[in-house]
C-alpha cells in the first residue's frame, strides 16, 4: 500500500473547503485535521465532506502532531509568514493561498523558510491548471506564438458582500491592494506566459461603487519585459461587470486572446481567430477553481529523496517560479496632481516590489 501524507489545514474559510476535497481525493494524502479561531468550524467542514478528521484546539496542537508531513495554509495573508515559518523550521511541506503575505518581508521570510529547511512548496495560483491556460501554453511551446511582442493580463471581478472573505480583503489591514487581494491572479499568468517583468509605471484609482474599499480598487500598470516584450497588467474590483479574466498575447508567429488563436503560419487557411472549446477561467467562485488537479500533479514526485524547495509533487513548470530576488527594488513615487485626488501613480525599475506585483509568490 502507498504511503500516504498526513495534511493539516490552517483555517476553515471558503477556499479551505476545496483543499479538503483535493487531499481527500489524493490517494497518496489524508486530511489529518483542521485548526481554526472558531471553535467548531473545522469539525463542521471536515463531517461536511466525510472527513474523519481531528479539530485542532491550537496551532501548538497541530505542528506538535507528527502525523501532519504537509501544511496547507488557508488563512488571512497576515498570519501567514509566521505559520509557513514554523512549518518549514518543523519539517512540513507547505501548501500556500494566495497572496503569500501582505508585504515583500513576509515573502522573504517564508522563501528563506523553504529554502533552508529543504522542504517542498507550492503557491496555489490554480489557474495555470485551467484548461485553457493548459492549452494556451501548449500553443506557446508548439511556436504558435514565437517570440513575445506584446501582453496583456486582466483581473476584473468585483468583489461580492456575500463572499466570507469580503470584510477583510476590502481592508487595508488584510486586503493590502488590488494586486494583492485578487489581482495577483493576472500577475502570475502574465509572468507565467509572457515572462519576468522589469519595468513597470502604473495608476491607480479610488472606489466610485462599493465605498467599503479601503484601497484604491481599480489599477492598471504598463509593463517591460526581460525579452523586450511590452504589455498591461490591470485589476478592476469595483465596476459594474461580470467577472472576466483575460489572457492576450501576441508575438512573431501568432496570437492568442483567450481561447482564440490566430496564426497565418501555422493555420494558413484561416480568415480570422478560430475558437478552442475548453473551460475557461470565468469565475470567481473557489469551486470553479481546479484545486484538484493543483494537488494531484505530478504525484510520481511526491516519493522523491532528493533534496528541494519544490513541492512533493510539483512539476518544472510550477517549481522554476523560484528564481532570484530583483537586481533592484527601488520604487518611485510621482507627486499626485491636484486634479487627481483618487489616483495614485508608481514607477519602479529592475524589480517587482511596487503593490507587490512580483504576484506574491514564492520564487
């Protein structure tokens, strides 16, 4: 019989739900237990998807529990840094929600964590595991699209007053800003597809709809890349839409918006962009989002003995996101003009630091 590891969940909120049905599912992992602030919750979550789990009175309770080999980490950014620390420093694999913390620091932190423990991570920014992106990238790495010329990224999702994590990711305190909050989506599958970015100016504005933000909802920033590309990342959380992600990339061979392709080289007898049928990333719900194949990719890595800061079963194209820090991390502020209370402007060169558009995640 396989081995199988021991999971543990910090927190018991929306997304929680979904990393419990994934390593339910995993025939190499079980859900060990759940901690979580309110009493009852973890229990509630485990028997709502026939887990026979063990409710954690304490985060003492779960790290001194040695069944636990994989921490998942499914609680409010703030908090994060502290707990993937002590899980790498006790020899766990982690597991770690978007954004990874609330500021450059709290990465550093948990990237030296993994690094010096020699443990294994993944940061789930699931939708490299939507099918579309899945296939866009076989088109990328097929030469459809050659060389990039130009990208764009687009996270467009108003945050709804019935989501769990409404109070908090609308704040300052927890929600940091629009990248942070959602919008680091965009910023991974920008890097993901386009590559590093070295340049970036942006604006910023204030809300106009749901006055609850306490930061400024709207941004779109313009961007440079190391390959000489050019392109635009924006996030828009307070705006009368449906939720959109787009995806847009055009370079020497061809061009991808979405789910449309068009080539003259490689599709010579197309007049226009043909439509791939795929499921698209055109939700917001968590339970849209495939968590499942995030977990069970790769498996066969998950028994490797070599030593590595990739997670268990992780493959190349999820672990090589850890590259080095940027060559620079300074950031420059321009003054905001006195007709613009609302917005905010910033510029930085050689490095991502600015509203943590590095996508927050570990590299």
């Amino acid at each position: 019989m396989a081995k199988k590891y021991g999971v543990a969940i910090l927190g018991a909120g929306w997304v929680a739900g979904e990393y419990v049905k994934a390593f339910r599912d995993h025939p190499l992992t079980e859900v060990i237990g759940i901690y979580n602030r309110t009493p009852g919750k973890a229990e509630k979550l485990m028997k709502q998807h026939g887990v026979d789990g063990r409710e954690y009175k304490s985060e003492d309770e779960l790290f001194n529990d040695d069944r636990v080999k994989i921490v998942a980490s499914c609680t409010p950014p703030d908090v994060r840094p502290a707990q993937l620390e002590r899980a790498a420093k006790t020899g766990r694999h982690v597991v770690i929600e978007k954004p990874i913390a609330l500021d450059y620091a709290g990465v550093r932190r948990i990237h030296r964590a993994v690094s010096e423990a020699k443990v294994k991570s993944v940061t789930s920014f699931v939708l490299r595991w939507n099918p579309q992106f899945i296939t866009v990238k076989k088109l990328q790495a097929d030469g459809v699209i050659g060389n990039m010329i130009y990208a764009e990224a687009d996270y467009w999702h108003p945050l709804k007053k019935e989501y769990p994590s409404y109070p908090w990711s609308v704040a300052m305190p927890l929600g940091g800003s629009a990248f942070i909050a959602a919008g680091c989506h965009a910023a991974d599958a920008i890097r993901y597809f386009a590559g590093e970015i070295t340049e970036v100016a942006a604006f910023s504005a204030g809300p106009k709809i749901d006055m609850n933000y306490q930061y400024n909802p709207v941004t779109v920033a313009s961007l440079k890349f190391e390959n000489g590309a050019v392109g635009k990342l924006s996030t828009v959380l307070d705006a009368d839409t449906p939720y959109i992600f787009n995806v847009r990339l055009f370079g020497t061979e061809g061009t991808v918006q979405n789910n449309r392709v068009y080539s003259k080289k490689h599709y010579p007898g197309s007049l226009d962009y043909w439509t791939f049928p795929t499921i698209e990333p055109s939700s917001g719900d968590v339970t849209h989002h495939p968590f499942v194949p995030e977990i069970a990719h790769s498996s066969h890595m998950r028994r490797s003995t070599t030593p590595t800061s990739r997670w268990p079963f992780a493959s190349r194209s999820t672990s090589r996101r850890r590259r080095t820090a940027p060559r620079s991390r300074s950031i420059t502020r321009s003054r905001r003009p006195p007709h613009e209370p609302e917005s905010s402007v910033a510029t930085t060169r050689g490095g991502l630091k600015w509203l943590a558009i590095r996508s927050l995640s570990v590299r």
